[in-house]
C-alpha cells in the first residue's frame, strides 16, 4: 500500500449572513459581505479511510441559525463509505462545528490534541467570549469516549498512520492542530481553522476567534511549511476551494484536492 493519499473536501453547509469584519481582524472593507463554507475531509489509500473531523448536526445547525444542508454522516453515506465502517477520525479542535457529529461515527477512534481536550475543559470555559465556539455536550462526548478508550491523543508532532501526521499550531484554539498529508504531488496540509480563508495565512490578516494572536500569526508560516506550496494549503472554511479545485467523480458536493487546483490562484 501507497503512503500517498488521496484527499477530499466534502461540503455540509453554508452562510452568507456575515461581513468581512466575521472574518478578517484590522479589515477595511468590514461591512462586505463574507461567505463562509463548512467542511470535512476524507482520506483514502487503497483499502484505508480517515475522516478529518465530524463537522455539526442538525440540532445545533438550529442552536446557532448556520444552514446546513447535510449532515455529515449523510455527506460521507452520499460520498460512497458507511459511516459505521470508519475507525479513524482526526479532531482538529473541539469547535462545535468540527466536533458536532461525534455520535454520528460510532466505531472510531478519535485523534486529538492533549491540549486541546485540556483547554476545553479547564478555567478558559468560565470565560463567555472563549467557551462560546464550544458546545458542552460535545466535549462530554468526547469525554465518555476517553473512558470507553476511544480517544488517542497528541502531544505536538504525532503520525497517525504513515503518511498522515498531525501537528498542534494552536492560536485559533489551545490545541488545534493541522494534517500534512502526503499525496503524489508532494505534501499536502489541511489547515483547519489555522486559517480559515486563504485571505487570513496570505495577508497576514487573523481570523477574529483567537486565543493567542501571536501563535496565530506564526501558524500562517507553519501551515505553507508543511505544503509543497500554496496551492497545497487548504483553509477550513473558504468557498474558494470549491472553485479552485475539480469536482470528485462521487458526488456533487465533494472536491478532489490531492490532485492540485485545476483553476491557478492569483495570490
């Protein structure tokens, strides 16, 4: 079997009702109107499927007025794979809208940061403004599974399988971390919320959620180091992706990125 991964953006929601001002700190353009997209990512070498992250569900779609248009676990059925059939699924943070659908893939083992699980659950959730992306029945979630010895954690650096690695850029949240996936264009990093639009890591612009501004900033130059090249870096949440890169053969909402884009970024 290959190390070299095929990698894929799969599509579950959507908005529109936000400004730039959502999305980019110091901004000048503030009140133009600013689409977000949500995502998961799939990856597949021979026989092996990982899933990078569980996106949300419909219960808190309607908590937190996002639109949603599938479930995540609907996306991955739609997309061809049984969503009881995956066993490996990489967290990259503990954000509603990356750690939502936990109960949706009942047989996995979940990879996450240590840092991660210990901000979630410590002091920094008295705060209102820093619990905010969280969701408390999330985290428990996560929490019962630790105990039922479905979650391997991280400290930093870490190889999931070969050819998958994990690494911990924080600055969005305590303990995110980012995947650099090798592909046979080279590696590959899928950047989570370590910059949510191509916009945030190119012009230095941070994303407004932020726990520690300069983590953040030093994450943008992490993310391209861990990518054979820009075109290789791909944002959590930017619609770009979806023009950018061509569609997969399974379905209409999911994007095949290990190839490369097939429309050149003017960065």
């Amino acid at each position: 079997m290959s190390d070299n991964w095929e990698v894929y953006a799969l599509k579950y929601g959507s908005s529109a009702a936000r400004v730039r001002t959502d999305s980019f700190i110091f901004d000048v353009d503030y009140s133009e109107p600013h689409v977000i997209d949500y995502f998961i990512w799939i990856l597949q070498n021979g026989e092996r499927t990982i899933l990078v992250d569980t996106g949300f569900d419909t219960e808190e779609a309607a908590v937190r007025n996002r639109p949603l248009i599938r479930t995540p676990a609907e996306a991955v059925r739609d997309f061809g794979i049984n969503p009881d059939d995956i066993d490996t699924v990489i967290i990259t943070h503990l954000h509603y809208d990356h750690a939502g659908g936990l109960r949706q893939f009942s047989n996995a083992q979940f990879h996450l940061q240590a840092a991660e699980m210990a901000y979630a659950t410590g002091p920094c959730m008295c705060h209102q403004t820093l619990k905010m992306p969280f969701t408390g029945q999330h985290i428990c979630d996560m929490v019962n599974h630790v105990f039922s010895g479905r979650v391997t954690y991280y400290d930093g650096v870490g190889e999931v399988v070969p050819g998958v690695t994990v690494h911990c850029v924080g600055g969005h949240s305590r303990g995110l971390q980012v995947i650099q996936v090798m592909t046979e264009n080279g590696p590959m990093c899928l950047a989570s919320d370590a910059t949510h639009f191509y916009e945030n890591f190119i012009t230095g612009k941070p994303f407004p959620i932020v726990v520690d501004l300069e983590i953040m900033l030093n994450g943008f130059k992490t993310i391209q180091e861990l990518a054979v090249n820009r075109d290789f870096v791909i944002p959590g949440h930017d619609p770009l992706v979806c023009e950018h890169f061509p569609l997969a053969d399974q379905c209409d909402f999911a994007w095949r990125l290990d190839k490369g884009p097939h429309k050149p970024f003017d960065f």
